[in-house]
C-alpha cells in the first residue's frame, strides 16, 4: 500500500471517490448520494483544486497497486485557525482491518503539522463501532459534542478532536 495526495487535473478521480464512498457507506456522511451525484462539473473542479492547491486543504488518497482503497480529507478550520478537521474518511470495506484507515489519518496529522495546525477534529458515527476504534487509537477524544446525522437523523455523529 503506499499513500499520495490528489493532484490538480483528478477531478474525475475525485468525484468517482466522493461518489463511492456515498454509495457505499449512506449513513456515514452528511451528504446524500443523489445530491452529490447531482452537482455540476464546475462544483467538482472547485473542491478538487480547494484540495490540491499548496497551503489550503488536502486529499489523501490509499493505493494498492492501481486501485484506491480509501481517502480522506484534511480541511482548514473555519472558526479556529489552529485547529483543522478531518473529512471524508472512507475505506473500501474489504480494506477496512489492515490498516488503511490508519494510515490515512496519520498522512492528514502530517499534513496538519506541516500548516502549523495544533489540533484536528472530525464528526464520527456513532453506530460505527470500528470508526470510533480507529479514531480513539489514532488520538482523538470525544467533545461531549453530538447531533443529529444531517442525512439521516435516526443516528447520531459524535464531535471528536486530537492534539497534533
């Protein structure tokens, strides 16, 4: 397995991702599938360089081979600048136990040192035992923060962050 980061011209790459994990994982994220599906072409080339250019945002992409076996977003905070979030987070299912997940988190905890960023945070499932595994052994800790799953509020996301 070996790690990179999206570059500029993977618009596509980016969107087909985005779309898969959507597809795949519903109730893991804000955002519906048809939704996104749905957006333009001008939206995708918008986020795809919102995370490419240098000093802003950053997608990590898992690979074996040729084939992607998850991303994940490391997203500037909005109101704290010190602060960060991860975003996105998405592994292939069959890819889910051999440390994948992992690596990804640590490459957006690189990522963070590299802009200064002191802390990461990040909106986690609460009916995913194995996401909130991960995220407790890569260093982050429940707010005490939670609410309603935007997509589907039968479930609720926790609010979790970790010192980088």
């Amino acid at each position: 397995m070996y790690l990179r980061r999206l570059k500029p011209h993977e618009v596509n790459l980016h969107r087909e991702l985005r779309l898969r994990a959507l597809q795949e994982a519903p109730d893991s994220f804000g955002e519906r599938f048809a939704d996104v599906a749905a957006r333009p072409s001008s939206y995708w080339e918008d986020l795809t360089r919102s995370v490419t250019e240098s000093g802003r945002q950053v997608m990590v992409l898992a690979y074996e081979g040729n084939d992607v076996l998850g991303s994940a977003y490391g997203l500037r905070g909005r109101a704290r600048s010190e602060m960060g979030r991860v975003g996105g987070m998405w592994v292939e299912p069959a890819w889910r136990r051999p440390g994948v997940g992992r690596a990804l988190l640590e490459e957006v905890f690189r990522w963070a040192r590299e802009h200064g960023l002191s802390r990461l945070g990040l909106w986690a499932p609460s009916h995913s035992l194995a996401a909130l595994a991960l995220y407790r052994h890569a260093g982050f800790r429940e707010t005490g923060k939670h609410r309603p799953l935007p997509t589907n509020p039968a479930f609720q996301i926790l609010e979790m962050e970790a010192p980088v």
